[in-house]
C-alpha cells in the first residue's frame, strides 16, 4: 500500500515538473516583456514589478507591428477558408464519387503530406517572380493554401469514410445535387473534423516562417513572424523588447487553443487517434 | 460475418455510382481544384527543383553544369554537417514518443487532474518555432535562465554552454524539437488509449496480470499502430521542418555546427542566390525524405491490412 502511494507520488511529480517546464517559456516571454532592460538584467527569474505595458508601446511604435499582425490575419482567413473549401470537395469526391482508385488517390494524398516544404521554395520563387506576385500577400495565400491541402484532404475523407453510405444514397434518391448533399448532409455531420482542421490549418498559418520570409520581403507586406525575426537584430541588446514582441504573436493562437480546446482534442481523436 | 454484410452494402453501393458514373461529372469537377492547386504548389516545384538542380548561377542567368552540383555538395563539408545533424535529430523521435507514451499511460490511469495536464502539455505546440526559438535563445544562453537555475541549485556542473559550444548546440535544438512537438504525441496517444476496448484491460484483470504486466503486454501492442504513425512524423520533423528553430536559436552557429539541411537550402537559394547548388541539396533533402514516404506507406499498408 505505502509503495503504491510512492508511485503515486513520483507520477504526480514526474507530470508537475514536465507541466513546468511545458509552460515555465511561455511564462517567461510574458513576464519578461513586462520588465526593463535594466530589472531583467539584473533579476532575470523575478517578478516583474507591476503590469508594465511600455515595452509593448515601444515595438508598436518601432515596427509596423498592426500592419503585419493584420497581414497575419488575412493571410490565414484567405489560406485556410480556399484550403477548407477545396478540400471538402476533394474529399467528397474521393470518398462518394465512386472511383475505382479512391485507395491509390488517398495513399498518393498521403506521399505529398511527407514532402518538405523547403523543397518547393526555389521553384515556387520564381514563379511567384514570373507572375509579379512577389511582396503581395497572394503569394503566400496561395502556396499556404496547396500547402495545408494533403493533410486537410486525408482528415475530411477519414472522417467522411463514417459518414453511413446509406445517407448519401437517401439524398440521391430524394433529388438531392451531389453539390447540396455535400453541404446539407456532409458538412454539417463532419463539423466537429471541419472545426479541428480549421484550428489547426489556422495556427499553422499564423506561425509559418521560412515561406513568409522568403515572399515578403518589403516591410509592410510582412506577416508577424517574418517580421518578428527582425526584432532579433534590432533589440539584440534589450531582451525584454523582443519578449513583448514574441508576446504580441502568440496570444492569437494561445486565444484560439484556448477557446477551441474541447473540438481541438476532440477533432484529433476523430481525425488523427485511429 | 458482420464484415462481410458491410462490404456487400459498399459494393453495391459502389455498382450503383459506377453504372451512374458515365452520366455525372459532378466527382470529377469537385476533385479539379485540388488537383490544379497540387499541380502547382507540389508537382510543378517538385520537376522543377530537380531541372534547377542541373543548372549554376542566378535565376535568369542559368548555365548547365551536369551532375557538378551534386558531387559538389558531396564534398561540402557543410552540406554534410547539415545532413549528419539532421541524422542526429533522429534521436528526437524515439524520445519524444517514449516521453510522450510515459505521459499518456501515467494520465490513462486516471490521475488526478489528468484532463488539466493534457491541456497544459499541449501548449507548447500551439507556440510559434520562432517564438521558441527565440525565447530559448535567451533561457540557454550561457547567461542564461537555465544555467542561472543550475547554478542556484548547485549544480553548475551541468550548467553548460548550450548554444555556444559547437559539440552541444544541434542536441538543444533537438530539445526544442521535443519540447514542442511533445503534446501532440501525449495528445494523440491519450485518444488512442481512451479508445481502447475496456474489455480487454478488464480481462486481463481478471487473469492476474500485474500492472507492468498489463502495459506491457496488453496496452502497449495495441497502441502499435498510433506510435508507428508518431514515430514517423517525428522523423519528418527532424528530417525537414527545424528551419524556425535553427534560424532563430542558433542560425546554424557556432561556426556550421548546428546547420540543418532546410536552413542550408534557404541560404544558398535566398542569401547567396545559388539556385541550382541549393536545388540540388533540396533534391538530396527529397531523396531522404523519400526513403521515409517509403516506410511511412509501409506501415500504412500494414495498419490497413490489421
């Protein structure tokens, strides 16, 4: 009994400290954007002294930090809203259109999930250079959207495999287009998987960075991550600036995780657990 | 016999579209806009990284030069630290999945707070790898929160140089890795676990099978399928997605010893303008990579056939 109780114990302490040290970085950046240069220098682990929110004026004021955070914004809306869209219709049509080589298109689907990104940049490059995209947010819209399809398109005709044929068949019976099957039967029976890849496609995009650096170069076409890297170089002496700036990115998706939790697990045991 | 009643339904089913097929042209259209968005954003790069990668100098000014790229890069003696640490990055995947399948199995027993730790170690995943990035550079600097910690604690023996000696910094950015891919794995494996038929546990119970017993031989194989799943993707990673991490902790310092091969190709191709030497290492990066796509449709193959 007393040894079970020791287990207990030591698992119970085992999961406190790996807690720690998953939140202890995103406590510091918040804790140390608060502080001056000065107090961090000389009490790195103290608290700091109030709710200061100066150092978040002053990267306001030195970055156009609004314009990339809105940037930001509109470059995930626009990726993960054409990626959604696309992808419900892919997968509908691989799951309930009735090819002979749903298998063969799924497991081909599932190669390009594994690609590197960082293999299609070169060529990406210069097509957005022949095409005078180049510094524009379509850029970056467009690559993110094709980006996230594999993956987006392997969690919507996974769930969509639950989805009872019979149903399909119904709507076909009653009249139903293949277009308002899908938006009427299919897309509301598959929200909770719609949701999670929403939510995941979504931070994936707000936090993307080698993409972002490469097709925005001008400063105000910047998302918050290509620009945050500039933070490095400027502040590299006054730590406590580029914590408030890493703060400014993160709430966003902090925000979202928090608030979108429940479907977040729930989507991944549908999508992702089996 | 329940199986067999479900494939007649598909069959027929399937019969019953495929006769329809000649008449609806419906699945063909909803399968064309992925389609073209693939073709551009996979296909079209991936022939065109491998055209490049026969070329030398700058994008209009392109001149063939064979296979000299790649025998080049073969006696680069930075290309082949980039390869030989993303190799050592392979670690991360073993660790982070023994980590995480310890997590999952300790919050399985039900212990207090289970649902809160989950939530908490999923947190870090949700963090940018800039922001990590970043803020580790500052916990781990040899000044750093880290070290001060040590130090406080006794134990300055272990409080070392974690980004300024070049034998340490590609492990700390291995331990980035795992410190934020962590969650996903607990996340994943704690949804495979909870669906687990209870039957099974209970039977073992019932058979006398000791704690350890029943992990080991009765839990554990039957989360086979979600750890292979984890494993792999916990060698993409390492294979081909640290460029954040590297760029912002170390940007490959000191001297080349943390550089990784997605940070090598952005250098070449977008800092030095050698777009066929960096296409070529990219094409290298693919061949990897693909011996990965391989093992991954294996194991895929395996899950489908159990």
């Amino acid at each position: 009994m007393k040894r079970l109780r020791e287990l207990g114990l030591l698992q119970q302490g085992f999961l406190v400290v790996i807690s720690i040290s998953s939140i202890y970085p995103v406590w510091f950046i918040l804790q140390t954007a608060m502080k001056t240069n000065q107090e961090y220098m000389l009490r790195p682990l103290n608290l700091p002294q109030g709710l200061r929110l100066e150092n978040i004026k002053e990267v306001f004021n030195s970055f156009p930090v609004l314009h990339w955070a809105f940037n930001s914004l509109l470059v995930c809306i626009f990726s993960v809203g054409f990626c959604t869209v696309i992808a419900l219709f892919a997968s509908y049509s691989i799951v309930f259109g009735g090819w002979k080589s749903t298998r063969a298109m799924l497991n081909s689907n599932i190669a390009l999930m594994v690609i590197p990104p960082v293999t299609l940049v070169i060529p990406m490059f210069s097509l957005m250079v022949d095409l005078h995209l180049m510094n524009t947010l379509p850029s970056v819209i467009f690559f993110y959207t094709g980006l996230f399809l594999p993956f987006s398109i392997f969690l919507l005709s996974n769930f969509m495999k639950s989805v009872p044929r019979e149903l399909i068949e119904a709507a076909k019976i009653d009249g139903l287009s293949a277009i308002s099957t899908l938006w009427r039967i299919v897309v509301p029976l598959s929200s909770a998987a719609i949701f999670t890849l929403i939510l995941v496609n979504a931070i994936y995009a707000w936090n993307e960075l080698l993409i972002a650096m490469v097709f925005l170069q001008q400063q105000n076409s910047r998302t918050l991550m290509s620009g945050l890297v500039l933070f490095q170089g400027r502040f590299s002496t006054n730590i406590p600036l580029v914590m408030a700036g890493a703060l400014i990115s993160i709430i966003p998706p902090l925000l979202m995780y928090i608030f979108g939790q429940r479907f977040f697990i729930k989507g991944m045991l549908s999508g992702i657990g089996k | 016999m329940i199986e067999s009643q479900g494939s007649a339904v598909t069959v027929r089913g399937k019969n019953r579209l495929r006769n329809g097929r000649y008449r609806e042209i419906w699945p063909a259209v909803f399968l064309l806009p992925a389609i073209f968005m693939l073709g551009v954003v996979f296909v079209f790069p991936l022939i065109s990284v491998v055209k490049f990668s026969f070329y030398a100098g700058r994008v209009g000014d392109l001149a063939p030069v064979g296979f000299a790229n790649y025998y080049n890069l073969l006696h680069d003696s930075v290309f082949l630290i980039a390869i030989k640490n993303n190799l050592k990055l392979l670690i991360t995947a073993p660790v982070s999945v023994a980590l995480a399948l310890t997590i999952s199995l300790i919050l399985y027993e039900g212990v207090k707070g289970w649902r809160t730790y989950r939530i908490i170690v999923f947190i870090p995943y949700i963090i940018p790898g800039t922001v990590v990035g970043l803020s580790f550079s500052y916990l781990l600097q040899q000044s750093g929160i880290l070290n001060t910690v040590l130090n406080r604690l006794h134990l300055s023996k272990l409080a070392l140089d974690w980004l300024g000696n070049g034998a340490l910094s590609i492990y700390s950015v291995g331990g980035l890795l795992i410190w934020s891919q962590l969650g996903f794995s607990v996340i994943a494996l704690t949804a495979a676990l909870l669906s687990l038929p209870q039957e099974v546990n209970e039977a073992a119970i019932v058979d006398g099978a000791s704690k350890w017993q029943k992990q080991r031989y009765v839990i554990i194989p039957q989360l086979k399928n979600t750890i292979q799943f984890l494993f792999v993707l916990q060698i993409i990673n390492a294979l081909a997605w640290v460029f954040p991490y590297v760029f912002t902790l170390t940007r490959g310092g000191p001297g080349n010893s943390s550089m990784v091969m997605d940070l090598f190709i952005w250098q070449y191709g977008f800092s030095l303008g050698s777009v066929g030497y960096a296409s070529a290492a990219a094409v290298y990066l693919l061949g990897l990579s693909g011996i990965f796509i391989y093992l991954y449709s294996r194991i895929r193959r395996n899950q489908e056939e159990l």
